[in-house]
C-alpha cells in the first residue's frame, strides 16, 4: 500500500481540511501577505455559503490521507477547472502529495471536457505550478491584500 491516497472528501472532512489550509498558510504565506490578506483567507475557508457549496457539490474537494486515515493535504476546485485551495502539510513536502492531488483535479477536469485549469498562486507556490506545466498569464499582482500570480495550464 502507498504511503497515502487521494480522495474525494466526506462532509465530515470539511474541518480538519480547513484546519490544514490555515496552519500550512499561516506556516508558509501568512507572514507574507498584508492583514487584510490574512483576514480574507481566514473568511473563505470558514464561510458557510462555501460549505454549503461542497454539500451541494459546486465546489470540489480532494483530500490526501496517509496510511492512518489522517488528512496530510487537500485541494479544492471552484467553478468547474479554477484551483482555489491546495496545501500539503509541512511533514510531506515534496513528497508528491500536491503532485498527487493536482493529478486527481486535473483528471476531474478533463473528465468536464474543460480545456484548461487555473490558478491565483501564491508566491511560495509559483514553482510548484510551474513544474506542473502551468505558465503566468500575468505579473504578480495585489488582490485583495494577498500577493498571487495568475495562472493557467492548457491540456
């Protein structure tokens, strides 16, 4: 059996993967973004019309569990090919856990018939992205008191 696996999330996965996505953002990004930046991260992942969204399966989520069952990474789709979340905790960096992940939305996407993915990355994520094939479309940019570049990859 492998080290982990990458699933479809349960409903009662919902806490611990936020859980993940903010302790790996504070870890890795929170130290770069301005205070309003930190604060609109911390308001997405705990908004409840995002809840409801995964619920009603509008927005996708794919957790990454090592061989105990305990979530190790998790990413998320929003309107059908756009990458909203994805982190990988600390321990199993470059491990392949994001690359396994981005694996399972990609084929989700393609599944959709949908021509490309996107993403707003981080800038501790950028060459991360950019190893997956994925090229800027913009420069880096302020949005909403978060840094990100604006990126695609075409299938």
């Amino acid at each position: 059996m492998s080290e982990y696996s990458v699933v479809t999330a349960e409903e009662n996965e919902w806490e611990d993967a936020m859980a993940l996505a903010y302790r790996t953002f504070r870890k890795f990004e929170g130290d770069v973004y301005t205070p309003e930046g930190v604060q609109n991260f911390v308001d997405f992942i705990s908004d409840n019309k995002l809840f409801r969204m995964f619920q009603e399966r509008e927005y996708h989520l794919w957790v990454a569990k090592d061989a105990a069952g305990t979530i190790i990474g998790m990413g998320s789709l929003r309107s059908g090919n756009h990458i909203s979340l994805l982190f990988v905790d600390e321990k199993w960096h470059k491990r392949g856990v994001g690359r396994a992940i981005m694996t399972e939305m990609e084929n989700y996407v393609k599944a959709a018939d949908k021509q490309s993915i996107t993403v707003n990355s981080s800038p501790y994520a950028v060459d991360f992205y950019h190893k997956l094939g994925f090229e800027d479309l913009s420069e880096e940019q302020l949005n909403s008191g978060m840094y990100i570049t604006p990126m695609r990859k075409i299938f």
